[in-house]
C-alpha cells in the first residue's frame, strides 16, 4: 500500500470521525436526545457511521476482479482459494494485455493505476484508491448507499444545532455546524448522483467504461446489439447482486449476438 492510499483512506476516517463527534458534542438533536436518555436514535447514528467507514475500507482493501496469470488462477481454483474462474470455449479467443501480458476476458480493461487487469472494469475510483470491478461493485453500491443515508441524517442534525442571529457571536457558535452542513449538503449531491447513475447502468447491464468510451471497445463497436449484455432488468440486477461467481461475459456476448434479429 503505498503512501498516497494511506493518505487517503487516513483522511477518510479523520473526516467521519470528525464530523460524528462534532455532531455528538454540539447541541443538535442528538445531544438533546442523549441528555433526555433517549439513546436509540444516537446508538444507530453511530451504528451506520461505524458501518459506512467498515463499507469504506473493505471496497477499497478487497481485490477487485484482478485477472489472474493462467498458472496463479488454476493453482488458486485447486486449492481451493477466492472465486470460481469461469470456464470460456475453447474456440473463443482471448486478447493479451499489452501491458502485464495476461489473457483478457471480455469487458475487463488494464488499470495503469493499479496496474492489473480488472475483470469487467468499471473505473478507478480515486476516493477509495481502488479500481471497482466485478467482485467489489456490489459493495461499493452497499458503501454508496449507507454513506447516504449517513449524509442524510448527519444533514438533518447539522441543521437542528444551528440558530440563526444576526451577530458576530452567532458565527462563532454555529461555524463547525455550518460548515459541516456545507460539506454534508456537497458529499450528498455527489453520493446521490453517483448512486443513481450507477443503479442505471446496473439495470442495462453496462459499466461506467463501457457507457462513456462505447466507440472504442472492440467488443461493443461490433456488434449487431446496442447492448450484448442486456438481459432484461430483473435478470441484470439479480445477477448482479445475487450471483456468487464470476461470469463468462463471451458465452452471454456471442449467444446474444448469433439469435436472429
């Protein structure tokens, strides 16, 4: 792990820490809350802080989908280690990398920053230090997900410790909360549209990669369909969100594309 990752996640963890305990100390509905006996509501505030940094960590520490040399991947199946590398035709042909030489599946792409190959590769995300990709993309929707409901509700109890004077005293006791509420307000525009944006894509079926650089993937520019991995809403998130091994992405690429238009 090299210094600019543990910056990163360092700051990470300083931020909810800071903002947690600043929200606690400061007279917002919390601290009511606490004061009254009425732990519930603080205890699960915490409880989703707690699992939101734990989200965090584990998207960012996990492997991503890194395609494996042949040899490590068939050693690592025998004994039995991580997930079941999906079994290809044999009269399919797979692309090398030209960077670490190892065989391509269909959809992965070389991250210069990680350097290694990502099966289906969906981006590299600078605020986790990590590429996401198919073994940690449902994760990092979890993450995504209870860092909103985070933002949310650490929103709403910014705004319940502030009270508006117009006084020079009435900036001094309200600007950590303004400033929380600020920040709160921003990483919640970007959570959101991230979600939403990555909700949509998962119900087509696509990555971020393949939506933004579609002209330039070999596999998308030829082919007959829009989207050769579309296969329905439903069946896009279950397989998505429920199946437990990597997928073959060239046996759903090459039967989409031989069935009669």
């Amino acid at each position: 792990m090299g210094p600019g990752r543990r910056w990163v996640r360092a700051a990470h963890t300083a931020l909810s820490a800071a903002l947690l305990l600043g929200l606690l100390l400061h007279r917002t509905d919390l601290q009511k809350q606490e004061e009254r006996g009425e732990l519930l509501q603080p205890l699960i505030f915490v409880l989703l802080v707690l699992c939101s940094v734990l989200l965090y960590f584990k998207v960012s520490l996990m492997d991503p989908g890194f395609v494996k040399p042949e040899e490590e991947a068939k050693e690592g199946e025998n004994k039995g280690q991580g997930v079941v590398i999906p079994q290809i035709p044999g009269d399919i042909k797979l692309r090398r990398c030209g960077y670490c030489l190892v065989k391509q599946p269909m959809r992965a792409k070389h991250c210069q920053l990680c350097q290694h190959c990502v099966r289906r590769y969906d981006h590299h995300c600078p605020w986790l230090e990590n590429c996401v990709g198919e073994r940690n993309h449902p994760l990092f929707i979890a993450y995504l997900s209870v860092q909103l409901v985070v933002l949310l509700w650490g929103g709403h109890v910014a705004w319940s410790g502030l009270y508006f004077e117009q006084s020079w005293e009435w900036l001094q006791h309200n600007i950590f909360l303004l400033v929380s509420f600020l920040l709160i307000f921003i990483f919640t525009i970007v959570v959101l549209l991230l979600l939403v944006s990555h909700l949509y894509l998962i119900s087509c079926n696509t990555t971020t990669w393949e939506f933004m650089s579609h002209h330039r993937i070999s596999y998308l520019r030829h082919s007959e369909l829009e989207n050769p991995f579309d296969q329905g809403i439903i069946l896009n998130l279950w397989r998505f969100f429920c199946a437990r091994r990597l997928t073959a992405w060239e046996n759903i690429y090459f039967h989409k594309n031989s069935e009669p238009v």
